[in-house]
C-alpha cells in the first residue's frame, strides 16, 4: 500500500515540477539555431531569402517574410518587442516597359525597350480583346541586349498571320516576363502603323 501511495506521489511531484517550469524555459526549446534555418534554406535552394537578427534590421533590397525567434541572435531591439530575427526575401525584380513599337522594312517586327529585364526574359502576345496568350517568343524566336543607353532591349519577328492580322488591324498586347523572378511587366498595347513608316529605322536591331 505505501508502495502504492509513493508511486502516485512520485508521478504528481513530476507533473507539479513540469506544471511549475517557467514559460521562457518551455519557449526557448522550441526554438530554432541559425544554423537549422540555413541548412533548411539551403536544402529548399532558396538562396534569396536570409536570416537577420533584430540588431541588424531588415536589410534594403528585401521583405519580410515572417519573424522568428532563433538562438544565436541578441535579445535587443527586438521586432514588436518579441522577435530576435526575421526571415526576409529579396525583393524581385519586375520588368518595366518604357517604349515599344513596329520596326523591321515591313514593320511586322516588335521592339520592345524597358529595364530589369532577365538574360531569359521572354515575351506573351495576346489580342486586345482577348485573354488566352496567342504567341510566346523566347529564346532564338527574340534578339535581346542592353543599348547604349544601358537600357534593355527584345526585339521579335510575329511568326503567325493571324499575330500579324491582329498587329495590323487592332494592334496587339505585349508582356514582358521574367521567368527566374516570377515577375512580368504590365501589359502595353502596340500596333503596326498603317503607313510603311519606319521609326525607329530598325533601332534597335530587328531579328
């Protein structure tokens, strides 16, 4: 019977002690060290997205993703007053369009002059009425370089009479996209002039 009674005194002193153990003490288990986070990062190969800690604030050129508590940061300036690191992500470029027009003699050509455009950027037509995309152009179906302005260029050739129909008639829209980044540029209307007028002479240079 004593046996009994000391077992069940045993068990409840445990569950008083775990019951009495300070929350800190409970939340600093459960959190995580720098190093799990990087060998996680690295395995996902998310190499744009980093760790800071609340001393070093959020570094320009990224968002944040979510805040973290993480042993190895100081406790000091913490964010909302709780959070000693954040996950943060660069932030991806977005392609801008500056200027777009009709080149090449016939002026069934496509340029297209804008910014943050990736190496593999690539271009989605589709008609002005219209959402579904009736031409993609990467690849060697599009010249691209950077002009001397600095600024990026695509140039394409329309590869279908239906496109060109469309280019000549209601004029079509443009994307720019950037496939790394996830990022496009806002759609801009462009349509062949009626006259055989080339402005820009074939600059930049049609395919």
């Amino acid at each position: 019977m004593k046996k009994h009674v000391s077992f069940w005194g045993l068990l409840l002193g445990i569950l008083l002690m775990i019951g009495c153990q300070p929350e800190e003490d409970i939340f600093i288990e459960s959190e995580q060290s720098i190093e799990d986070f990087t060998e996680l990062n690295s395995e996902k190969n998310n190499t744009e997205s980093l760790i800071v800690c609340s001393t070093q604030g959020i570094p320009p050129g990224y968002v944040l993703d979510h805040y973290l508590n993480v042993q190895g940061c100081p406790n000091q300036n913490l964010f909302l007053g709780r959070y000693n690191a954040a996950l943060v992500r660069k932030i991806r470029e977005t392609p801008q369009i500056l200027r777009a027009g009709a080149g090449c003699d016939d002026n069934f050509c496509i340029w297209i002059v804008g910014d943050n455009f990736e190496s593999n950027a690539y271009v989605d037509i589709r008609t002005t009425a219209g959402s579904s995309i009736i031409g993609t152009y990467r690849g060697s179906d599009r010249v691209q370089y950077v002009n001397s302005q600095g600024q990026d260029v695509i140039t394409l050739r329309l590869g279908s009479a239906f496109e060109r129909n469309q280019f000549a008639n209601n004029g079509l829209r443009i994307w720019v996209v950037n496939p790394v980044a996830r990022t496009w540029a806002d759609g801009r209307t462009v349509r062949r002039p009626r006259d055989i007028i080339i402005d820009p002479p074939c600059d930049p240079i049609c395919p």
